[in-house]
C-alpha cells in the first residue's frame, strides 16, 4: 500500500508534558525580559522629561536615554530568541545573559546617573522647573478638595467652573490612563466626560454649575471605587492573557478590548489551545524533518513551488527527479506522497512508469519512518493509506528553464576550456 499515506499524528503524553514545561519556562523568562525593558525606560522616572529641558543637564541626559536604548534593544533580541525558541532552548543560560546584560548596563549607567542628580541639585533651571511642578500638583490637589467639598469654605474666592471642570477632567484623563479598564468601564467613564462638557455649555448662573459638577464628581469617584474593586482580579487574569501571548502571532488585545470576565477567561481559554496546538505541530513537523533527513532526504528549496506554499506543506528530495510531498494540517493530519519535481508539471510515458515505482518503493520506507517518529513521541495513527497507483502521479515544477539555460552555459564554457586545454598540450 503505498500510494498517498494519510494519517493522523499525536503527542504521546510523556513528551507533550515535557513540551508544556519548557513552554512555562520560556514564558516566564520572557515576562521577566518585558518587566526589566519596562524598568530600564523607566529609569528617569519623571525627573527625565525636566532633565531635558535644563539645557545644563540636556546633555548627560540623553547619554543616559541612549544607553537605555542600547540596553533595551539588546534585551528585545534576546526576547525574541526566547519568542522564538522551542524546548531545546537553554532557559538557564538565557537567564544567565538576562543578568548580565541588565547588571552591565546599571554599572555603564551608575556614573551618569549620580552625576544628573548632583548636577540637578545645583541648577537653578531644574529647580525652578521642579518648584513649577509642585505648584501645578498642588493647585490641582486645592481644585480636588474643591471639587469633593459641598460646603463653602471660609474665605474661598468666587466660583472657578473653568478651574473645577479643568480639575476634574484631569482626574478623568489620569483615572483612563494610569488604569487597566474594561470596554463597559471605559465607555461609562466617557460618558461621565461628555456629560461633564454638556454641562459646561448649559447658561447656568457659576454657583449651580459649580453644586453640579462637584455631585457629578462625587458620583465619579463611586463609580471608579467600583472599577477599582472590580479590576483587582481581573489585572491578573488579563495579565495571564498577556503571557500566554508571548509566543504567538496573535495580536494582543486590550484590557477595553473586552466586555466581561467571562469574555476574558474564554479568550484566554482559546489562546492556550492555540500555544497547544502550534507547539504540537511544530514538534511533529520537527520530528519529520530529522527522521527524514536521517534517511538523507534534505528539504528541498525553490521559489517556484507555488502549489507548495501553503503552511505546513514540505518536500524531501530523494534525488533529482523525486520527492516526498508531506503535508501537516492544523488538525495534525500528516500527508505523504511522492511527487515528480523538475523544470515542468508534465509527466512523460518513462515519468510516470518511474513515478509508479518510486510509490511501490516508498512502500517499505513508510512503516519504518511510522516507527521512528513514535520512538520520538509521535504517533501516526492509520487514517487512509492507498495502494500505488499511476492515477496518484503528480509533478512539480521546482526549477526554472532559466536554471537550465545557466546549467547548460556552464557546461558548455566548461567544455569551451576543456577543448582550449587539448589544443595548448598539442
């Protein structure tokens, strides 16, 4: 029985908790790569943003800004091995290089950084702009205590609606930025907003603005204690999402991006049998491609192979005129059959005689590449296997007539030299 082999492979257990472990491991290393990114940018923190506006200090500040970029674009390469890897990678010594690169930069960066803060401490541009910041946070902190304050306070000066609305969508702003929300948080916090600017543009005498806005400010703050008590859990759900991702191209969605919890734990349901399902083939594709180069069958590569593009399907050369075309499905169903390959798709009379040979001889290689792969935790198990048959000859064509034209040039410049040769001895 040796026409096209249809079968379907799985996992043995065994490996597939091998597979999952190492696939934790990497996981968890690539948080921590993201974590120690995030931590480098940060480094500054907000003094960074005045630093570079004190001409004094603009200098030694972006030296330092630089050396973060270096360091971060170093840390996502090594992110993208860790992305990239499979359960051979060295997960220690990935962690190893993580330490190394994060405790090389501190130790280039720890100059500068004392530096910045005694430079900073010393100019007066910085200081005056450092003064600037306090006064605007504390004018705000007063417009807060406005806002949350029903009753007049003694020697207050007259209704500022501009001041309290400024305030409170500055708390708006802060509260959609500085929080991970969900979609119906952050439409009901939008709503608030639009509410907010529709009473502002209502002729209303200052004093009955200013009630409503600081009542509209009160309900703003229940409602964002709510979401507050709301999201404790759902960070770490959605932060388990994130990872999960780590490793797929997918695109991450948003915490907005969702409704409901519900909605979330499903997500991140699908997305680990995705991780599950990608691992799985992967590993079998792996596994093919070593069974059959142990058995001197190399890949066979060509831009021309355009009815074999599709993902998952690959051609192992078994000489110059025949392949094995396997095809992996999503589902795992692993397909082999032998195929012509050359410089066309037509099969001749002696092509297709040889083809029907090439099947029947397949026929004593097919159970022993079963056996191998299930030594290597992949099981086949027989879904169609059909008898050899002419009716299954195919041809593909993986090289151009240019190919055959630079072939022929080739050998007829190398008999040019040959003929040149006999004539200089005679």
């Amino acid at each position: 029985m040796s026409g096209p082999k249809v079968d379907v492979a799985s996992i043995r257990e065994q490996e597939r908790r091998q597979l999952e472990a190492a696939r934790q491991g990497r996981k968890n290393l690539a948080d921590k790569i993201k974590k120690q990114i995030a931590q480098i940018k940060d480094s500054l923190g907000g003094d960074g943003d005045l630093m570079m506006q004190d001409e004094s200090l603009r200098p030694k500040c972006e030296t330092v800004i630089k050396k973060q970029e270096e360091c971060c674009k170093e840390l996502e390469k090594l992110l993208k091995t860790v992305q990239m890897g499979n359960e051979m990678l060295d997960v220690e010594g990935m962690t190893t290089k993580l330490q190394q690169i994060v405790s090389q930069y501190y130790n280039n960066v720890k100059g500068d950084h004392e530096v910045l803060i005694q430079s900073s401490k010393s100019s007066e541009k910085f200081q005056e702009l450092e003064k600037n910041r306090r006064l605007m946070e504390q004018m705000k902190r007063q417009k807060i205590v406005q806002l949350i304050t029903v009753e007049d306070i003694p020697g207050q000066p007259q209704v500022d609606v501009q001041g309290l609305t400024e305030a409170f969508r500055s708390e708006i702003e802060n509260f959609m930025t500085s929080k991970l929300l969900l979609g119906r948080h952050k439409k009901a916090v939008l709503m608030v907003d639009q509410d907010l600017q529709e009473l502002v543009k209502q002729d209303l005498p200052p004093q009955r603005k200013e009630m409503r806005i600081k009542r509209m400010f009160a309900d703003f703050q229940n409602m964002t204690d709510h979401i507050r008590e709301d999201m404790k859990e759902l960070e770490v759900i959605y932060e388990e999402y994130v990872q999960e991702c780590f490793d797929l191209s997918v695109q991450v969605r948003e915490m907005n991006d969702f409704n409901s919890r519900e909605e979330l734990e499903q997500t991140i349901r699908e997305t680990k049998e995705l991780a599950g399902a990608n691992m799985s083939k992967e590993y079998i594709r792996r596994q093919i491609d070593e069974v059959m180069a142990n058995h001197g069958y190399d890949v066979v590569r060509s831009d021309l192979l355009s009815e074999t593009n599709e993902s998952g399907q690959i051609l192992y050369g078994v000489d110059q005129d025949t392949a094995i075309d396997v095809f992996v499905s999503d589902e795992n169903q692993v397909t082999m059959r032998v195929v012509g390959i050359g410089f066309d798709s037509n099969i001749s009379a002696a092509e297709d005689e040889r083809l029907f040979q090439q099947q029947c001889a397949f026929c004593s290689l097919h159970p022993q590449i079963t056996k191998e792969l299930e030594m290597r935790g992949v099981v086949l198990h027989t879904k169609k296997h059909m008898a050899p048959d002419k009716k299954f000859n195919k041809k593909l064509q993986t090289r151009s007539k240019t190919d055959q034209q630079t072939t022929s040039r080739a050998k007829k410049n190398l008999k040019q030299t040959e003929l040149k040769t006999l004539h200089k001895e005679s």
